[in-house]
C-alpha cells in the first residue's frame, strides 16, 4: 500500500543515504575544482533529498484510498472501523510537510548558489546542512501521522475483497448463534469461533461453487434485536453487509436447548431486519439442532412459514442441501442479469 516506511526515521535515513550515493556521483563528474565540487556535491545533496522525500510524501497522500470513491459497503465498513476524521488529519499534515519541504529547498538551494567564490566554500555546505536540520525536524513531526496512517491500513487490509459481481449469502443473527460455524461448514474457510457472544468483530468470507456458479458467503457480528440507531459499531457492519452485499439473507437462529435467545427474540429480531432490508430474500437456518429445544425449533419453523422463508435444519446434510439451494439462487440471478 502507500506507506512504504516503517516510520519518519526510516524515511530520513533512506533519503539522507541515496542523496549521499547521487552526490558523490555529482562530484566525481565537477573537475578538480574545490569550490565547484563542493557546490556540485551539495546541491545535489539537497535537492536529490529534498525530492526524495517530497515524492515519497506525495505518493503516500495520493496512494491512500478516497473515501469518498469507496463503494458503498466499504465505505460504511470504513466509517464504522476507522476515525475518518484523525485520517484526514494525518493525511493533510502529510501534504502540509511535503509543502514545507519544497518550500525550504528553494531557500536553501538558492543561498548555496549565491555563497561568492571568495567566500569560504564552507558556507555552501553550512546551506545544505541548514536544510537537512530543518527537513529532519519536519519529518520527525510526522511520526504520530504516520502511525494513525498505519493503522488505518492495517485495518483496511481486513476488510474482505468484496465480489460484487458474485451472488452472495449474507449469514446474520442473534450473537452465538452459529454464524461463524456456518460459514466453515459451508465454505471451508478457517475463521475464528469460540464458545461465547461477539466472538465476530468484522465481516468473513467464503466461497463455493455450485451449480456453475460462484457463491460468496459473507459472516457477519452478531445483531441485536434493537433500531438501528442503537447499533455498536460491529452491528453496524453486519447491517452494512446485509445493504450492501446480500443477495440473500441467511438468517439463523439457535434452537438448541441452552440458546439465549427464544422465539420471541429472534422473531422480532427477523421482523426487523425483513422490515429494513425488504425485498431482499430470506432463507432461514435453524442451528444447533443436535440437542434441540423442540419447542423453539417448531417455533421458529412456523415464524418461516408464516413470512413464507425457506427453513433449513442443522444436521441432515445440511451443507449439500444449503448449498445446492444457494446454487439455484444464483443461477436464476444469473438468468435475471443476462435477460436485462
Ligand atoms: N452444539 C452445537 N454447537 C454449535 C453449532 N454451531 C456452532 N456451535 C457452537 O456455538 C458457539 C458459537 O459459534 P460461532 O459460530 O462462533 O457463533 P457466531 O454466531 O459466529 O457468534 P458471534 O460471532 O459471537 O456472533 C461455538 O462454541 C460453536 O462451537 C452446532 O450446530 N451445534
Ligand atoms: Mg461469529
């Protein structure tokens, strides 16, 4: 990505050392005059740092994503994970210092050209050291900038590589239901479940292919039955994914025997979620059924019949079954997209 540094000292010492190389090459080609190769030496010096650093400032400024030309999930992604507002900042303060620095190459650069032969050759070198002393104060300031830069990528590089050609599940639910197990059991992927809630801070993906088609599946944090002004920022991206992505909502609902949630919860939490996302389709999963709450599972079973969803019951080859389904749905996508 654009910060090719590790921090504002790196940065320093690799512009102080290839100036160093290019001056010494300047020098060898000024003739045997002493105050020549001085001011040849030293004013490339200057100028072969001073660019250095204004092109690897510029590059990193210009090579960190817009915002404002991300697609719209993740650009929500990116407002509910990052300070957009401390990213700004850090990113004008690297802009300011590329000025400043083109600013103080002129002063400098013009001062050593105007030292007078008669004058010591030691005022020319004096100029140049005058403006690495001033460039290095300036980089150094950066160091907080660059971090809060840093950490921006660090999260932007997890956001998932969204396909959006690609017909997409969208797995979404009460935390602990199962979202993340799904995603493994269907698509293979290897990510991190753990026996308690809110396990899923950001959005996962898998893929499978069925049916000639790719299927995308995303994991989602889990949602709680509230409005979406409420939302902590992990529901938020669930609902970014849910707007954005989702081809269709995999909704799934824990019916064991120790699910935290009852009928009523994850009814109301799917009444909800049809309300905001509607004319999205549904597929409901009901998880856990190992060791059910058959009471809840039927239930549960009557809320999709009612809302008219298809249910599909952990167990029972439940990943062909799910899959194959999922595979039909994006075919008949397909034959949607290629008829219009
Ligand atoms: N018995 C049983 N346990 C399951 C099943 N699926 C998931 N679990 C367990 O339920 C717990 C939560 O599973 P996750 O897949 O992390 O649930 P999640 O919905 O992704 O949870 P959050 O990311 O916190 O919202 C883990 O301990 C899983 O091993 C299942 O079919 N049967
Ligand atoms: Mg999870």
């Amino acid at each position: 990505m654009s910060l090719n540094f590790s921090g504002s000292q790196q940065l320093l010492d690799i512009a102080l050392r290839s100036a160093k190389k290019k001056s010494l090459q300047a020098k060898a080609g000024a003739g045997f005059d002493k105050f020549r190769q001085v001011r040849v030496e030293e004013d490339s010096m200057l100028r072969e740092s001073a660019d250095f650093l204004i092109e690897r400032l510029h590059q990193a400024v210009k090579e960190f994503p817009d915002f404002s030309r991300l697609n719209p999930f993740i650009k929500e992604l990116a407002e509910s994970s990052l300070d957009l507002a401390a990213l700004k900042k850090a990113l004008a303060h690297l802009s300011e210092s590329e000025r400043l620095i083109k600013k103080i190459k002129y002063e400098h650069l013009k001062k050593l050209h105007s030292v007078e032969r008669m004058q010591k050759w030691q005022l020319v070198s004096l100029e140049r050291k005058k403006f690495i002393g001033r460039a290095a104060s300036i980089v150094r300031k950066l160091q907080p900038s660059i971090e809060v830069l840093k950490a921006g990528e660090r999260t932007m590089r997890q956001f998932p590589k969204i396909s959006e050609e690609c017909f997409t599940g969208v797995l979404a639910g009460f935390p602990n239901a199962g979202k993340t197990t799904m995603l493994k059991r269907l698509t293979g992927s290897e990510p991190l479940i753990a026996h308690y809630a809110f396990t899923t801070k950001t959005i996962k993906q898998g893929f499978f292919e069925e049916e000639f088609c790719k299927v995308q599946v995303l994991d989602t944090p889990g949602l709680l039955d509230r409005l979406p002004e409420e939302r902590n920022p992990a529901e938020k991206k669930a609902a970014s994914a849910l707007r954005h992505a989702a081809s269709l909502v995999l909704f799934i609902a824990d019916v064991s025997k120790n699910a935290a949630y009852d009928a009523e919860d994850n009814g109301s939490l799917l009444e909800k979620l049809l309300k905001e996302f509607e004319g999205k389709k549904f597929f409901m999963i009901l998880n856990k059924c190992d060791s059910p709450n058959n009471e809840l599972k039927e239930r549960m079973l009557e809320k999709a019949r009612e809302k008219g969803i298809k249910a599909f019951e952990e167990g029972n080859g439940i990943k062909s079954s799910l899959r194959q389904e999922l595979g039909k749905e994006a075919m008949e996508n397909l034959k949607k997209r290629i008829a219009v």
